[in-house]
C-alpha cells in the first residue's frame, strides 16, 4: 500500500494569477509561472508547509517561453539549477537564464561560461543563443543536460551543463552536445534514465542520450618517442577529430570540449564537435517505437500523437497519446551502451484520459 500526504498551499494575494507549476522533489523548490509570464521561485518548501511567504524568494520578470529544473549531478550532493527560455531581439535569438540553488538555500544568478559558437554570456542578461526563438519552444531538464526544442527551426538541441570553481564561486558551464533536424512533428520531449524521448504521430522515437553526447577514444598504435600521438586531424566515430597532444594518465569527462578519459599509452585525447543527426536517419541510437492498435482501430486509419511522457522507472515510461489512451514502453535494459531493445502495449481502461501525472522518483535523477 503507498500512502500519500497532500498539503494545501496558499499563494501569496500580491502574485499574478498562476497557469502552471513546476516542482523540484530533490530541492522541494517549487516554481510558478504567472499569465504575465513571469516566473516566481519557491525554494525548499517544507511539508505539511505553511502558508508562502508573502513575496517569491526570486521573481523571474517576463517574459518567459519555457522553463524547466535541472539537476547536477557532480558531488555527493546534486545542485538544482532552474533554467528559463525567452525571445530576444525580437525572436531572432533565444535568452537563457539561469538560476543556480545555493547551500543557504537560495536561487542566485551564477557566472556561466560559453565558448562555443552561436552561444555568448551576458551578465546583465544571461546567455544569448543565436537560434531563432519562432512561434514556440520547449525546455525540457535532467540531470546534468536539458533538451531545447524549437518548432520554427525544426530541431532539438542537446545541450550539458557543469559546475567549475575558479576560486572566486562556483560557475555554470554550457556546453552544446548534439543537434537533431526534425522531419516530422515533435508533441513531446522526455530525457530520463539516460535515452531521450521525441513524442511524435502514432508512437514516439527513442535515442540513446549516451550516444548522442558522448564521444570515444580511439585506439591508436603510431605513439612518437616524446609520447605524443600522430593523431591530428584523425577521423574519429561520432563526430570527434582527434587532437595533437597526448595525456598520460587523467580520469573524468567532457562535453564539446577536451574529453579527457582515462587513458594509457595508446590512447589519444579527443575533441567533441557537436554532433548532428536527422530525427529519422536512425544515428544516435535511435528507433521508432510505434503505439499498439485494435485490429479494427488499424483498418481506420487516424493519427494519434504522444502528448505527454512520464518516467515510471529506469525501463519503463508511461505516454499520454491525443485520443485519451495511455501506453507503456518497456526497454529491455537501462540504456548504457549502443544496443537497446523496446516494445509498446497499450493500457486498457474504460475512458478517456486528458491529463497524466507521475509522483517524481528521486533515484531516476541519478543514473544518468
């Protein structure tokens, strides 16, 4: 038997009216976005809570397109980080800021750093993307990367954050890992327990988050006798070029930067570009998965579309389709490596469902 506690929280009469939520069960934070499309920041709520506090720890000004938190997962202890998406420029580019929970339990605006091209830090405002913002867009956050869909551009974007301490506080590293051109309509977007999720007509496509971000050391056997590798402009699996110097010994990982695994005297330290893959060419890991139908649903042909993906466990999510049905889609083992194998059934029950919602599961957030 699973019991569960509700608690009523009354909001602060000072706010404008509230259209949706986000909560953050790692942090207990809890975000509100208003109709004027401001945000406010409730950090580490206590249950059976009090009443708010009469004004929002942080208030986001509008306007604000997509939000999502985001955990980083780097110590012990995973940081939250809430990221907000808006037009700038008119749409011609999108502004991202972020909001980084400190240990006094406090969002603060952290430094963060950018390099690569297409990306720049303002202070004043946050980090510029040139991207063009369109009708609509999408945030979506894990742990240690959140996905950007923008419906003008038809693509996705992968994109991994880090923390780094230059001595004078901790700052927030982005890096962009992979981009997706989308050739059929994405309805929904879920990055969990290492695969990423693109809702689409009649059943949804599945990537392999490793894969897409991830890049390899390759073997090499031509080592010169001051140890440095005759690697340099080598061409490496997925989109890496290999680098002309060589590190002995070194242990962690990159993103779109210096990926230093740990290595030996064969191996040759590499540097990421940002991978590029068609939604439907099958790279990346990737496969459809199609929604099982009645046989007398099949001879009526109708377009359903996943709306909504909910992780239930490290192999199995639950999908909202637009007729009110509900699936499951089991894959055959936590995604690590390349090779994965899923399948769909549907859920039966006697009506139709317009909204799902999973009680979050804190260790999910830590696999990947």
């Amino acid at each position: 038997m699973v019991l569960v506690q509700s608690s009523k929280l009354s909001l602060p009469p000072s706010l404008p009216p509230t259209k949706s939520i986000l909560f953050e069960p790692n942090s207990l934070s809890l975000a509100l976005m208003h109709t004027d499309s401001s945000v406010s920041l409730f950090p580490c709520l206590s249950f059976p809570s009090p009443p708010l506090p009469p004004k929002p720890q942080t208030l986001v000004p509008s306007p604000s397109s997509s939000s999502s938190f985001l955990l980083i997962h780097q110590d012990p202890i995973p940081k939250v980080l809430f990221l907000v998406a808006s037009p700038y420029r008119g749409g011609s580019q999108i502004l991202l800021r972020f909001y980084l929970l400190q240990k006094d339990n406090i969002f603060c605006k952290p430094q963060v750093v950018c390099n690569q091209k297409g990306t720049a830090f303002d202070s004043k405002l946050g980090v510029l993307l040139d991207i063009n913002h369109g009708v609509s867009i999408k945030i979506v956050g894990s742990v240690n990367f959140f996905v950007l869909h923008s419906v003008s551009s038809k693509k996705v974007w992968v994109f991994a954050v880090k923390l780094i301490d230059d001595g004078d506080g901790e700052m927030v590293k982005l890096m962009r890992c992979a981009v997706i051109e989308c050739s059929a309509p994405v309805w929904s977007i879920s990055v969990s327990s290492g695969v990423l999720i693109l809702g689409e007509d009649n059943g949804v496509r599945v990537f392999n988050l490793r894969q897409l971000v991830k890049g390899r050391v390759k073997n090499v056997k031509d080592i010169s006798s001051n140890g440095k590798s005759d690697g340099k402009g080598l061409k490496l699996p997925n989109g890496v070029v290999g680098d002309d110097y060589f590190h002995g010994s070194s242990s962690g990982n990159g993103c779109n930067g210096v990926l230093d695994m740990k290595t030996d005297k064969q191996y040759v330290s590499v540097k990421l570009r940002s991978v590029r893959c068609r939604q439907d060419s099958g790279e990346g890991g990737a496969c459809f998965v199609a929604f099982k139908r009645e046989e007398v649903e099949v001879l009526k042909p109708t377009t359903s579309k996943a709306v909504s993906i909910q992780a239930l466990s490290h192999k199995k999510f639950v999908i909202l389709d637009s007729m009110g049905d509900l699936h499951i889609l089991c894959l055959s083992a936590p995604v690590i490596g390349s090779n994965f194998m899923a399948h769909m059934r549907r859920l039966p029950h006697s009506m139709k469902v317009q909204k799902l919602a999973v009680l979050p599961d804190i260790s999910l957030s830590i696999l990947f």
